[in-house]
C-alpha cells in the first residue's frame, strides 16, 4: 500500500511527508524541546498540505 502510494507521489511530496512524520512523532514521544520554531509548521496539518502546494507550484513554475 505504502509503495504504490509512493509511486504516485513526488519526491519533493515524498520527503516532505518524512519529515512531517517524524516531526509529528517527536511531538508525540514528548521531545518537544527539540523542535524548533521553523519545525512547527509540520505539525499543523492544514499548513502542511498549502505548504507543499506552494511549493510544487513554484517548482513547476520554474521549469
């Protein structure tokens, strides 16, 4: 399920989610203290969805 979801997905997609996940754990386990300030946007769902639309728009833009 993962793999193929992947498959649809660009790279950039693909490493912003990691990175939104793993975010999102530590905040969870209680490590909050290692997130800092330009790190809280993952972990606002809604911002991370117009985030990387901003940006694979102005990717797109550039090519």
């Amino acid at each position: 399920m993962i793999a193929s979801r992947c498959k649809r997905m660009s790279r950039l997609k693909i490493i912003y989610t990691a990175n939104a996940n793993a975010i999102k754990l530590m905040h969870r386990l209680g490590y909050d203290e290692l997130i800092t300030a330009d790190l809280q946007h993952y972990m606002n769902q809604d911002a991370h969805v117009q985030k990387l639309d901003a940006q694979c728009m102005e990717l797109g833009s550039l090519l």
